[in-house]
C-alpha cells in the first residue's frame, strides 16, 4: 500500500522519537518493570496518546493508518510503552470517543487525548478470558449510582490508569445482551488495585488485578447504553487487533534489523555469516513475513479509515501479524545463537516480549472464530 506524504512524515517523526528517546532504555525497563511515565509524558507532547481523538477533544485527529504506522514505530523500540499506547489510544480513547457522550468526552477524553490520565479496559475475569459473556461481576442500579462488584484478571495499566472503562452484568437473563460499561476512575473508594504480575515480557507494563467491593460510579458513569457493554468491548477489540498486529510488525521488524548487523559481524569459519545461503535465505523468509504482515495490518487501518467493516480484516491481521513475530523472533535467537539466549542481545526480549501476542486481544483461536464466522455468513 503506498503511504501519503502525511503518513509517511508522521512515521518518520516517530521513528526518529522512538529510536532516540526509547531504545535505549527498554533493556533497562524490562529489567526493573519501571512504568514508563516520563516516556510517556514526551509522547503525549507529539500527540501520540490521543492519536484518532478529534481535535475537539485534544487529540490529534489522524486516519487509522497514520496511528498504526506510529505504534509500529512505538513496538520497534519498546514493546511495553506500546502496549499501554495501543490500549489508551485504540480501546480506550476510540470507545470512549465512539460511545461516550459530550458531558463524558469532555470530562475524560480530554484529559486521556492530552496524556494527562492513561486508560485500562477491564474486561478478563479470572475464569472468562475468552468468553467474556460468563463475566461475573456484576454492577446495580442504586438511585443515581450503579454498585459494581467483582473481579478482573490481567489489566494491562491498570494500576497506572487514571479510567478503567469496566465491563459488568446488569442483568444476568440477558446474556450477552446483559452486559454494561462503566467509566471508573482510579481512586473511586470501592475499586482495589490487587497483584501485579511478574510476567515472561512486556515488563514495563503493569498487568494487575483489580477487584471492585460495591464500588459506586454516578449513573451519568455508564458508557452507551445498558446492555451495550459486550457490544462496546467488541468493537474496542477490532481496533485493539490491529494495534496488537502493528506491535507484533514493529517487534518483528527489530528482530529483523538486529539479525541483519549480527549476521554481518559475527564470523564463523572465516567469513561473517551473512554470506552463508542459508543466513540469506532465513533473513530474506523474515522480510517477506514482516512485508505480509505489515499489508495486511494496513489494508485493516485502510478499511477503517474509508468506513468499512473491518472485523474480520482486523482478525486476519491480528492472528498473521502475532503468530509471525513469534516466528520471526524465534529465528532471530537462531541466527544470534548462543548470544541470542543472553539478556545483553536485544534478540532475548524480543523473543519474550513477542510470546503474548497470539494470546492477548483475542487468542490465535479466538482470531479463527472471528474469522470464519465472517467467511460462512458472508457466504
Ligand atoms: N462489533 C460490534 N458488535 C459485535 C462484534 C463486533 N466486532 N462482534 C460481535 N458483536 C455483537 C453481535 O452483533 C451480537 O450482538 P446481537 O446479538 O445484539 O446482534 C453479539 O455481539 C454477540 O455476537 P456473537 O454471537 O458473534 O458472539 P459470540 O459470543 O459467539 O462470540 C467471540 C464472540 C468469541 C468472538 C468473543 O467472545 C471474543 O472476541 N472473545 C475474545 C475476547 C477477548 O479478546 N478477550 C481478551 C480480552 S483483552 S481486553
């Protein structure tokens, strides 16, 4: 796909950003789990945290494309601070922009457009990961408050968050069609931040659980309508695919570029080897993967951008993108060899930052029932 001159300079701009100010540091992140707020700080100065939010709301009004060119970009550097980007910009702000009405948007949105507060979107429970209709939290309508009860597994920011937008059931003989969502804002007495997981990767993104003791939001707190909260969450998770593809492409890509220098300077019987057939062919098999995934990410952001369903494509590029950067990586310790296997070589944290991607947003499985339900009932 080619890029317009405003794509390709937002691109270049965050390149340039992200490989001075993050790459460096992301080796020194993953070893203490620093939360990357000073990062941060500096990218929400370059609009990267309200990316698609209107201007009207503080954000930076720009296409799909553009968005996931600059996550990318983001991924290549470091994965965490991606992470906490695509679920503020593509789960929180998008929904929150989409469902939210204007007391609430200039309430929240402005403030999250500006990166004066980070989103988290409460979804997984400890036992409904990827069925999140047998959710059991539950939220009551008490005079002009819901009461939300339950608990929530694997918040990515969610000890960070300024707003969780929380799913819950507001009735239970609904179904899916019993699902809310509620806008809590950190500190609301009743919502407790619980463990932070220490995790294989993604380190500098806090991952927590969150329980919620008759934890009380206005009635004006609750985004769309009653009963549109499994709606609300699905459509978040067909922007938040693509995020996930355009992090898996910026990871891949990393991988590439360090297997590329490695491979010219390491020299094994006598010659570096980059000039072995089977170096050449394995680096060429990695760029072409990346190139795939990168269209296939792109054509999903293009689809959005022009109005177009874009499930199913989002699906298609979430579920090719994560399971080619586990490859990908995995080729890439492959080539570094025995250093590939050591914390100093970027390959290492590459390899298990990439090892959620197939899983959150939707498992690999999950991307296939997407998928083929789209493929029969178009049919
Ligand atoms: N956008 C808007 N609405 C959607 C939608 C989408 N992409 N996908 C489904 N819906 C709506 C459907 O229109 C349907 O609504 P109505 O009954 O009112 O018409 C409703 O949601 C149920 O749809 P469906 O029957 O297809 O849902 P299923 O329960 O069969 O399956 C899957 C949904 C499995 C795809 C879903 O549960 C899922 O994505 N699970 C994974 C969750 C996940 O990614 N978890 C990780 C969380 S990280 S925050």
């Amino acid at each position: 796909m080619l890029l317009t001159d405003e794509q390709r300079m937002i691109q270049s701009m965050v390149r340039e950003f992200s490989r001075k100010v993050l790459r460096e540091s992301a080796m020194e992140r993953d070893k203490t789990k620093a939360f990357p707020k000073d990062n941060l700080k500096k990218m929400a100065g370059l609009g990267l945290l309200g990316m698609t939010v209107p201007d009207q709301y503080g954000g930076a009004g720009a296409d799909a494309v553009s968005y996931a060119l600059a996550l990318m970009e983001i991924a290549y550097s470091c994965a965490s601070t991606a992470v906490i980007m695509s679920v503020h910009n593509s789960i929180v702000c998008e929904t929150l922009n989409y469902f939210g009405n204007e007391e609430q948007k200039n309430h929240f949105l402005k403030k999250m457009a500006q990166g004066k507060m980070i989103g988290a979107f409460a979804l997984t429970e400890p036992h409904a990961g990827s069925d999140p209709v047998d959710q059991l939290t539950t939220a009551v309508c008490d005079a002009d408050t819901y009461v939300i009860n339950g608990n929530k597994r694997f918040i990515t920011s969610g000890k960070n968050a300024g707003l969780i937008i929380v799913t819950a059931k507001t009735d239970e003989s609904q179904g899916h069609r019993g699902i809310s969502a509620f806008l809590v804002p950190q500190g609301t007495p009743g919502l407790q931040v619980g463990k932070e997981e220490d995790k294989m990767g993604l380190r500098a993104s806090d991952t927590v659980d969150l329980t919620f003791n008759n934890c009380r939001v206005p009635k004006e707190n609750l985004l769309g309508k009653e009963g549109e909260g499994f709606k609300i969450a699905m459509k978040a998770l067909d922007s938040g695919r693509i995020g996930i593809a355009a992090q898996s492409v910026g990871v891949a890509q990393a991988a590439l570029d360090e297997s590329i220098n490695y491979s010219k300077h390491r020299v094994q019987f006598g010659r570096p080897i980059s000039k072995f057939q089977n170096t050449r062919f394995v680096l060429a098999e990695m760029a072409t993967q990346i190139e795939a995934a990168k269209q296939l990410m792109l054509s999903a952001a293009l689809m959005k951008d022009q109005g177009l369903s874009f499930s199913r494509q989002a699906s298609m590029a979430k579920l090719f993108a994560s399971e080619m950067v586990n490859q990908i990586t995995a080729k890439a310790v492959q080539i570094h060899g025995g250093y590939g296997f050591i914390k100093e070589y970027t390959v290492e944290r590459l390899y298990r930052d990439a090892r959620v991607f197939t899983i959150y947003e939707g498992t690999s499985e999950i991307q296939k029932i997407v998928i083929s339900s789209h493929l029969l009932k178009d049919r």
